[in-house]
C-alpha cells in the first residue's frame, strides 16, 4: 500500500535534468521529483522566498525524443541540502499548458507502470 498522501502522482527523476530559469537564461538547479501539480528542485542557486518563477526542463517523449515542458512555478519551501552550495525547493505550478500537462501525465504514468 501506498502512503503518499500527496494528491498528484509524482515520478521520481533519477537522470539528471537540468531545470532552466527562464528569465535569468541560466540553469538553476535539476529535478529532484515531479508531477502534474508541482515539482522538487535541487537547486544550485539561492531562491527567494515566495516568489514567482518560470522554468523549462525536457522530459522523454513516448518515441525517446526530448519533449520540453514550461512551467510557471511558485516557490513553498526551500531548505539547505547536506551537499555545499546546494538547497531544496518545493514549488506548486501555476502555469502548464495542456499539451505539456498531459505528456507530463504521461511521462509520470510511465514510471508507475514499470513497477
């Protein structure tokens, strides 16, 4: 049984994905785990609290190719990490188009289904 209280189905991201900010035009961090709803960030970079954020990250396509998603995001938490330099980050979407939504819904089933 599954203890995850969480609403959204979240897929645990063991490649390294660089996560772009969008307005800086610089990589920021990489994913720690997503889902439809939000995402956990491993940032290299300070963030700033309760802010507003616009983000692009590629996950597989369902023919291997790189599929790239936008997101607007607001930052919930941010913590330090044991690694120097390093933080963790929760953000909540506020902004994903439907087409990025549902290969991201796609992609996230495609971890559930291989377990």
């Amino acid at each position: 049984m599954n203890d995850d209280t969480r609403r959204a189905p979240r897929r645990e991201v063991a490649d390294q994905v660089p996560v772009t900010d969008m307005m800086a035009e610089a990589v920021i961090g990489r994913l720690g785990n997503v889902s439809e709803t939000g995402m956990l960030m491993i940032c290299s970079v300070p963030m700033t609290p309760e802010a507003l954020y616009q983000f692009r990250f590629a996950i597989q396509g369902p023919q291997g190719q790189p599929v790239q998603v936008d997101v607007g995001a607001h930052l919930l938490w941010n913590e330090h990490s044991n690694a120097p330099g390093q933080s963790w980050a929760g953000f909540r979407f506020l902004t994903l188009s439907r087409e990025h939504r549902e290969q991201l819904r796609a992609w996230i089933a495609e971890e559930s289904s291989a377990v």
